[in-house]
C-alpha cells in the first residue's frame, strides 16, 4: 500500500497545475482513476478496500472544491 500511494503522490505532483512544493491538487476523478488503475495493477488491494478509501478521499475533496491534496492521503 505504501508504494502504492508513493505512486499516486508522484503522479498528483506531475499532473498538478499548482506551482513546485505547493498542494500538488489534481480533480478528484482524476485522482480516482489513478488509484484505481494503480490498485488494479498492484492486485493486493480489495476491491472494497478501495472503494471505501475513495469514498473518503471524495468527501475530502468535496470541501475542497473537487481536488485532491496530498495531504488528503
């Protein structure tokens, strides 16, 4: 799982538009897609697992005007 969000963070910091060092935010499908596709391919994570971690991120993101923070993970 570790590596796994170590992933995620490193794409959320390319494809952000925020300036270097800052929140690194990406829209929440974005964001959605790429855990997904990411968990999928590690095989290790439950499905449900995964769905309940997006559901928690999303409500994050709701406040937040849709984006994802690194902070949020």
């Amino acid at each position: 799982l570790q590596s796994l969000l170590s992933s995620v963070k490193h794409a959320c910091e390319i494809l952000t538009k925020d300036p270097e060092g800052g929140a690194a935010r990406i829209p929440f499908k974005t964001f959605s897609f790429l855990y997904s596709y990411l968990a999928g391919i590690d095989g290790e994570i439950p499905k449900e697992e995964v769905e309940v971690f997006l559901h928690k991120i999303k409500e994050e993101a709701d406040k937040q005007s849709g984006m994802v923070l690194l902070r949020n993970f």
